[in-house]
C-alpha cells in the first residue's frame, strides 16, 4: 500500500508548471508481504473486513467461518498469523487456541473478543494459552495494524 503526501504531484515553485519534475513523496508499507493469515470468525462481514485491510499489505488470506474448520485448516496448512474470533459455533476461540497450541506451539494467534471484563480476565487467560494479542470488536483499524506490525516483527519481516 502506498501512501502520499498531501505535497505528492504538486509543482515546485521555482520551476515552470510545463519543466517542473513532481516530486512525489511516498511511503511504500509492505507489511505482510508474502505472509499467510488465516482468518477465523463465523461473522461473514469480519472475514470481509479483514480480508479488505490485510490483502492490499501484500498478505495471502485464507478464511474459515467456525472453529472446526479453522482448526482443521491450521493443522494441514502453515500460516504465519491466525486471526481468530472467540464467540464461535461448533468450537469456541478458547478451544481452538488450546488445540492449535498443542500441534504448533509456536504459531502465533491474535484473539478478537466482542466483550472485556473490567479485570482482563480473558487477555490474561488468553495470552497465558499463548495468544499474541487480544482485540476488542468492533476493531479498531489503528490498533489491528499496530498489532500485525508487532507480529510481523516477530515473525522477521520488519526491521
């Protein structure tokens, strides 16, 4: 994704409009290029909204809508990131992170809960079962793409 300026294909102004080189400064954010997320949430409209912002990063996205197929689809395939609802049919989040725990260990998994307890009750238990992070829906896309950088860095793709 590319970023420009609000000076980005404007004229200097100390050369004509018809010889003026424009001077584009860009910020070139290829966060996840290359990288392999698996989405995990029965809310169609969430898999979307993820997709949305993580493909233009260069990211390769694949999607289950509940926790069975989630699981299923960590234990054949290798993601770098698992993005992964809590309050899901068939398995719940909780459950998944543990069984995805015990077949990859060092996966890393990054939990969105509709809801916190006041004492962060379920971070605590979350990120004690291994997850990365936890998020609170409706996310916000400022700490979603703080977050994947973070991870990303662990993972070794940003310096």
């Amino acid at each position: 994704m590319t970023l420009l300026s609000p000076a980005a294909g404007r004229c200097c102004r100390k050369e004509s409009r018809a010889g003026c080189r424009q001077k584009r400064i860009t910020r070139t954010f290829h966060m996840g290029t290359g990288r392999s997320i698996l989405l995990v949430d029965d809310e169609k409209g969430y898999r979307d909204f993820y997709r949305f912002i993580l493909e233009p990063l260069g990211c390769q996205v694949s999607s289950a809508c509940n926790g069975e197929e989630g699981l299923r689809m960590a234990a054949i395939n290798n993601y770098d990131i698992i993005l992964l609802d809590v309050h899901m049919p068939k398995m719940t989040g909780a459950e998944v992170l543990a069984a995805i725990k015990k077949i990859k260990p060092s996966q890393l998994v990054i939990i969105f809960s509709s809801a916190s307890d006041p004492s962060f009750n379920f971070e605590n238990k979350a990120k004690q079962m291994g997850a990365f992070e936890c998020l609170y829906k409706p996310v916000d896309l400022g700490d979603m793409l703080r977050v994947m950088q973070r991870a990303f860095t662990v993972l070794g793709d940003i310096k």
